[in-house]
C-alpha cells in the first residue's frame, strides 16, 4: 500500500473513533511544538504537523490510534498491521 493511501486510511480509523485529523502550520506557533492528540471542549483532535512527510504522518498518527480501543472496528488488514508493528 503506497504510503498516501495508508494516511488516508487512517484518518479515516481515526474519524471512526471520533478523533478530527487537522494539519496545521507548527511553525508560525514560536514555540517547538509537535504533532499529537489533544481534547477541546471534550472533542478529540490530532493536530498534524502538515511540514512533515507522508511517511512520517503515517508514523505519528498511528503511534496515536495504537492507544485507542481499535478492537471492535474493522481495520483493513494492511492498516491494522501497519499499526501493530513497532
């Protein structure tokens, strides 16, 4: 699976799991700040850093979703091991 298929898929698992994928511009914050899971007003949100690579989108994102309940959800078979490697 081409790695911009694999990001695609899971932002999808995560929109399964009522977490919002935003890519945004790290670098006009000032401070170093970097990719991850959040909660506004009780909503989970993962802000991407959208200067990084696909590959590493790909890596940061699913470091994220390897913490969520993901068992009862079906996960193509590509993902779900793309997600149970470490």
């Amino acid at each position: 699976m081409k790695p911009t298929q694999l990001y695609q898929h899971l932002k999808e698992l995560a929109a399964k799991l009522s977490v919002t994928v935003a890519e945004q511009n790290m670098r006009v914050t000032g401070v170093n700040a970097k990719s991850g899971l959040c909660i506004v007003k009780e909503q989970k949100l993962f802000i991407m850093d959208k200067h990084l690579t696909v590959r590493e989108k790909n890596e940061v994102l699913a470091r994220c979703l390897r913490n969520l309940p993901i068992d009862d959800i079906y996960v193509m078979p590509a993902v779900r091991k793309y997600l149970e490697k470490e």
